[in-house]
C-alpha cells in the first residue's frame, strides 16, 4: 500500500488527529481519536497540540498499520480509528 505523507493537524474540537493516506491511488482522510492516542500511546489527557503531534508522530508506524489492516479489511474513504482498533483481538 502507498502512504502519502500530509501533515496531520489536531482537530479543531480535540477530538482527535487527522491525517491522510493513500490507498489505491484514492486519498483517505483518516483520524485518529484523542481517546485512542490516550489509551495505547501514553498521551496526556489536555496535553498541547505540540505534544499531541509528537505522540502521534511517534506512533505514526503503528497508526499507520492499524489503518491499513482496517482499509484492506473494509475500504473506505474515510476511516476513524478509536481504542477498539488497537485492543488486542
């Protein structure tokens, strides 16, 4: 699968982090619950947008796979990631 690297940005509610790949030559607009990043990437509940960033970017290989399982599993165009994708199965 192809990744495109966009610049992800925190939602403006906070709810999470959004982020793009692209899949099958379509872009898919991806997020990333603030739940999620809390649960399995040791984010901070009300951390600043800058420490937000880097836990996701730190996770980002992670992030990405998950999202990638769960688009060859049901494409999608867009595609929200919560803790149940990362709770082992």
């Amino acid at each position: 699968m192809e990744t495109a690297e966009y610049e992800p940005q925190v939602l403006s509610n906070r709810h999470g982090v959004a982020f793009c790949l692209i899949h099958r030559n379509s872009t898919i607009g991806c997020v990333i619950t603030m739940a999620a990043l809390e649960a399995y990437f040791w984010l901070e509940p009300r951390a600043s947008d800058a420490i937000i960033l880097k836990t996701f970017r730190d996770g980002y290989d992670r992030i990405r796979a998950i999202t990638e399982r769960k688009l060859l599993a049901r494409p999608a165009t867009r595609l929200e990631l919560t803790p149940a994708d990362f709770a082992p199965h």
